[in-house]
C-alpha cells in the first residue's frame, strides 16, 4: 500500500488534493450534512406518530400518501 501511496504521489498535487480535502470535509459542510440527517430522522419520527393516530404535524401531514 506504501508503495502504491508513492506512485500516486508522483502524479497528484498536494496543494489541490488539500483544497478538495478542506472543501468536502470542512465544519461547515459536515455540520450541514448532519442536520440533513436529522432532518429527514425528525420527519420519519413525525410520520411515525401520524401513522400512529398521536396527532398532526406539519411534516407528517405533508410527507403522507
């Protein structure tokens, strides 16, 4: 694997690897991808107990076939 890393190396910048690196794991965007999640967990939650007769949400309402 050593050896591989090496060989790509050569042919890879490491100024642009860390620019793509800094762009796709930056806090902004791992924050913005975990509230994605929550979301869309809060939204199944809500449909969960619309399903279930505990009352009215707006998502659930909204998410309902």
């Amino acid at each position: 694997m050593a050896q591989a890393f090496h060989e790509v190396s050569r042919f890879v910048d490491p100024a642009e690897c860390r620019r793509v690196a800094c762009e796709r794991f930056s806090a902004e965007r791992m924050t913005q991808s975990y509230i994605d999640v929550y979301e869309v967990l809060s939204a199944l939650g809500a449909l969960g107990t619309e399903r279930q007769g505990y009352g009215s949400t707006g998502v659930a309402a909204a998410m309902a076939p």
